[in-house]
C-alpha cells in the first residue's frame, strides 16, 4: 500500500486496526495529541496494538514523506498469534511501544547542549579483524556501530554495514571489516550543539557520528538514541523552520507551548528550557529572514538582526512582546532594511508574539552601524530619563541572524565597566524593582496575588546587569552575569548563588502557573495568588525576597546611594 505525504494510515477514529503493518519505504510517524512520539522505519511494525487490545489505535499514523507499507490482514494475524513464539514477540513489541509512549518528553535531552554531553562510549574494534569477529564484538558490547583506525584515517562499521555489504552480497564471514566499513568517517567537534549534529546526521543521512575533541575520539552520537524516541517534538518543529513550512506560523505558538509544557513535566531546569525556547525562536526569525529576502531581492549588504530583552538574555520561556532591533552596514540602505523589518514583524505577529507596546521592534530600531555607535555613546554619555531605559533595554541585545561584525557595539558594553556615572545610573534604575515585602518583612499581597517579575525576576536581572559589566562581562544571561561577577570578585560567591538560585525559584515558579493559565484557557501573566502556593512555595518566596533586598542594599551601598 503506498501513502502519500502527510496521510493518515491508522487513527484513534477507526474501530479497530485493518491489520498489521509493517514498514517496506520510507517511514511512518506515530503521533499522541497531534505531537510527534515515534517514527519506524523500513521493517518496523504498527497497528498490533490495536489488534491485541481489539479496540480503536491509541495513535494516530501518519506517512513521513513517501511511504509503502505492507498489510496483513487482521484474520491472518489472529492465526499467526497461535504461534506461542509469534506471541511471545508481540506481546514484547506491545510492552516496549508502551513504555515508549509513557510520556516520551521525560527523556527528551537540552537540544542547545554540547552533543558530547550525551554521547554514547565508542567501542574500538582491531583494524586486522573479519566482519565475523565485529559481529561478535557488537553482539558482546551491545552496540549497533564500531570504530576502526584505517589508513586514511577513522573509520566506522555499522550494523547496517553487515547487513547491506555482507549479508545481501553473500560476502564470507572471513572478509576484512575495513574492506565493508566507511572511511574516513564524518565527524564533528564534541561542543557542537546537539541540535547541529543532530540536523548533520540528517543531512548525510547517517546514524552514527564520532565526536572528536581535537583528533581524540570522546564519544558516539547515534539517531536511534535521539531521533527516534525522544527528541521527536522539538526536532520536528526546528526541521520546519529550518523549511520554511508554509502554514507553520498560525500552529507555532502551540506547538512550542507543547514542547515547554512536556520539558517542565519532565524536571528539565529553566535554563534548559529557556534554552531550547531561543534556539527554536531564533530558527523562526531567520526563516522570516530567508523568506523576505527572497521577496525583497539580496541585502544590500551585511546586517545583523537583534533580539532584546528576555529573548536576547535567552530568558524567554513562554512567548512575551517582540523585542527586536535591527542593524546594517550602509546607510543608504536603510529602505531595503525598514521592508525587510516590516515584512518579518508582520509574521512574527501571526506567529504569536504581539508587538513591542514600548515600539521596541526592528521597523523603529533599523539603523546603520554608525549610527547604533551614536546612540550607545549617546547612552554611555548622558545616562538619565529615556537614554537610561534605551541603555537597560539595548545592552542585552544578542545578534540572531546577519553577518554584519558588531565589534563597535561590544567596545561600549566594555566602556561601560570603567564609566562609574554610567553604573552609578544602572544601579540606582535597579533599585526601582522593590520586592514586595510589608511589615516584618512579610509578604505585601495585593488582592491576593503578587508579581512575581515586578519585584522578583526584573530585581535580579538588574541587579546581574549592573555587576556584569562592572566586571566587564559580555555575558547576556543573567546567572552568566552574576559568575562573572562573583569570579571579578565585585560581590561575594555565596550573594551570588543566592541570587541566581533565588531567579531560577522565581522563574520555574512563574512558568509554573503560565502554563496553569494556559491550560485552564486563561492568558498567562507575572502575578502568582497566595491561595495556589503550598506552605513551602510560599516560606521560599518570602526568603527570595528578603535575599534580593539585602542584595539590593549592597549594591546602594556600593554606589553610595540611598539606602531602601
């Protein structure tokens, strides 16, 4: 049976399964809530869960791409499971397929981590030995790929190998490993980005991948691992952006909504997840890029396209206003730069990030270099009423897209370190974030709830914005900026993991409730109420406050301000 792209071969709807299926082309997806969980290849059965349970599939199938599939029809099925040996696999597959669905984002990895975090161990085998020999080594060491040193370099044999250049071409088992493995072998360097190897992989269309650091083999990055069990959901949807998929926009915020809400159920830490939510945004707007350049002809020259705010410090966890700026090279080409804004703004719009109320967006911040160079002298020079709050807002920027060299602009935030008036107005703006603590230092609830940005999360980023580039730190996070600090040795190493411990309190807490909102059909907003916090949430709260207050009464110290 042949499906076309995107067709549904089983569904939850149907009765019961037609029969089993089984894999001949291509690949199939299984989808649980519209979310991708699994995908079989040639070989790999679906639709016996079905079968064995005789009612409606539990998953949805989908055709990846051109697929062919093989049917048995259920009444033959039913024979073949007289077999005890045909029932005994079966009921094996149906066990394995379970635990897989039980949800599968509780071993989904951080895609923006080094991929030689979560390599496997390379297993070597001798460069004299037969492909007889490395089966048995694969066999013994449970691996489905080994390493060579051959002549021209690394090389790898993989279980495919044996099965594609011994079996099928009836080769002896006494034939040379080297003579069936692929050499040189593709390699990376190991801090690669997980999702860069990943997408790598993809495009050699390999499995297997050797993880160098510098000639030294430190581990093996193999797909099954990874693309076919637990990074579906967020590989997927990078996949198409990195496309350019057309109707993706209007489905984006849920689907990173999905991501977010599965990484949070899964006890992955808020930078991982803050983490994983930049890399997909950032592949969004370059997608957006891509397709309005190809609008509006080749830039003109280079440009770089900024994000700002939580999004620039990759602290955007849930989708917030667009913050954005843009910078070019010439100046003349600004009519082609304030297009190019427009058209990307526009989309990011119908992708779910509503514009800047603060007109913080690249149709209003599309300046040449030398211009962006005036402003943040401008800011540097005279530090008071709207040039301070364009200083705080514009020194988190982080270049997303565009060649364009910003070295000038990194010479200002290093300016900033040795300019005091200019600190001393960074810190006194900082001190505008009071927690919300009443008498005794309890906490002041306003009609029962809190905000949890006002007083809290914006308090410590501020407070790590100031001592970051008093350190003279290009870091943009705010825990980046607090171990700069502490390692400049501008506060102490315990304020410091307080403080960053206290943020990530905070904003775990917050994406929390969000995502409470979301589910309950509410928009999401900074405010927590008194009644949803356990004892626990709420003691914790009380003492992040008092912390960031002592925080806060250091650095007035420090700056000889007025004390709160």
């Amino acid at each position: 049976m042949r499906f076309t792209p995107g067709e549904v071969i089983l569904s939850p709807a149907q009765p019961e399964a037609e029969g089993l299926f089984v894999v001949y082309r291509g690949a199939v997806r299984l989808e649980q809530d519209g979310q991708g969980v699994a995908w079989l290849e040639p070989g790999e059965a679906f639709g016996y869960p079905s079968l064995l349970g005789q009612q409606p599939p539990s998953l949805t199938v989908r055709a990846e791409g051109e697929a062919e599939c093989l049917l048995l029809a259920k009444e033959a099925f039913r024979r073949l499971l007289g077999k005890p040996a045909l029932a005994l696999f079966f009921s094996a597959r149906l066990a394995e397929r379970l635990r897989m669905l039980q949800p599968a984002a509780l071993s989904l990895p951080d895609l923006g981590q080094q991929a030689g975090e979560v390599a496997e161990a390379a297993v070597w085998l001798e460069a004299d030995s037969s492909v007889a020999q490395a089966a048995r080594r694969m066999r013994d060491a449970g691996v489905s790929a080994l390493l060579l040193q051959a002549p021209t370099g690394l090389a790898i044999l993989t279980d495919r190998d044996l099965r594609n250049r011994v079996l099928a071409e009836e080769r002896p088992p006494d034939t040379p490993a080297l003579a069936v493995a692929s050499a040189p072998a593709r390699t990376l360097p190991a801090h690669t980005p997980l999702y860069e190897a990943l997408a790598y992989m993809e495009a050699e269309g390999i499995h297997h991948l050797p993880l160098l650091e510098g000639d030294r083999v430190v581990g093996l990055l193999t797909d099954r691992l990874f693309l076919r069990r637990w990074l579906q959901t967020p590989l997927a949807l990078l996949r198409r952006l990195e496309r350019g998929e057309a109707g993706l926009l209007a489905e984006y915020r849920e689907q990173l909504y999905a991501i977010v809400r599965q990484m949070v159920a899964a006890g992955f830490s808020v930078p991982a997840i803050t983490r994983q939510v930049s890399l997909l945004n950032d592949a969004l707007t370059r997608s957006l890029l891509r397709r309005a350049e190809a609008r509006l002809g080749p830039p003109p020259g280079p440009y770089a396209w900024l994000a700002l705010g939580s999004e620039g410090r990759t602290e955007q966890a849930l989708l917030t206003d667009q913050d954005n700026a843009l910078a070019y090279q010439d100046l003349q080409a600004r009519p082609y730069f304030q297009e190019l804004a427009r058209l990307v703004l526009e989309e990011l719009s119908q992708a779910g990030f509503p514009p800047c109320p603060g007109g913080y967006t690249a149709d209003r911040w599309a300046h040449s270099l030398s211009e962006w160079t005036a402003h943040f002298r401008a800011w540097l020079e005279a530090p008071e009423g709207d040039a301070l709050l364009e200083a705080q807002i514009f020194l988190d920027f982080r270049a997303v897209a565009g060649g364009l060299a910003l070295e000038p602009l990194h010479g200002f935030l290093r300016q900033a370190a040795q300019s005091r008036p200019f600190l001393t107005a960074l810190a006194r703006s900082a001190l505008v974030f009071t927690p919300p603590l009443g008498f005794l230092g309890r906490i002041h609830w306003e009609e029962g709830q809190v905000n949890l940005k006002k007083g809290g999360i914006a308090a410590i980023v501020a407070l790590a914005r100031v001592y970051g580039l008093e350190a003279g730190s290009l870091a943009r996070s705010t825990l980046e900026r607090l171990r700069a600090a502490a390692e400049a040795r501008l506060i102490p190493k315990d304020e410091a993991e307080d403080l960053s411990e206290a943020f990530l309190f905070l904003s775990h807490l917050r994406l929390k409730h969000q995502l409470g909102a979301l589910e309950r059909g509410e928009p999401p907003s900074n405010r927590v109420a008194q009644s949803s916090l356990s004892p626990r949430e709420e003691q914790v709260l009380r003492q992040v406050f008092l912390r960031i207050r002592q925080a806060q009464q250091a650095l007035a110290g420090r700056f000889r301000l007025q004390t709160l």
